[in-house]
C-alpha cells in the first residue's frame, strides 16, 4: 500500500517538474521547485516507513530545512538582487 503512495508522490513530483520547465512566470518555476522538494521529503518519509528506518525521519526534517532555506534565498535574490 504504502509502494503505491510513493509512486503517486513520484508522479506529483513529475508533473512539478514539467511546471518547473514550462511555467510561464518566475513564481511558477519556484512554486514548482518548492513543491518538488516538499513531495522528496515525503518521499523520504515514506522510504523510511517502508524499509522499518524511522532515522529517515531526521533525514527528512533536515531536508526540509535546507529546502525552505534555499526558496527563502531563490526569492531574496530575485526581490534585491543579491544575498546580503
């Protein structure tokens, strides 16, 4: 049961992608960025669960910081044009 909801979360994060290469705006390619990286933490979540690892659980909450980080940062740049 669980494999099925890891190939459904597979394609949610194919259909992301194919946003990502074609969204017409900026926002568009970052929504889809962001949406990529939170689908990869679930999936990391769900590996976990299927293979008895529950340590995957850190492993995806750590994920998920760097993912939230790295948007934070993408927009930053784009809004000032740089970092600091």
């Amino acid at each position: 049961m669980f494999e099925v909801a890891a190939i459904i979360v597979i394609l949610a994060s194919l259909l992301a992608l194919y946003r990502a290469i074609t969204g017409p705006r900026f926002f568009d390619r970052v929504l889809a960025a962001n949406v990529i990286g939170t689908k990869a933490v679930v999936l990391i979540a769900l590996i976990g669960f299927i293979e008895g690892r529950p340590h995957f659980l850190d492993v995806a909450l750590v994920y998920a910081l760097i993912n939230f980080i790295a948007i934070l940062a993408i927009l930053r740049q784009r809004e000032s044009g740089g970092l600091g």
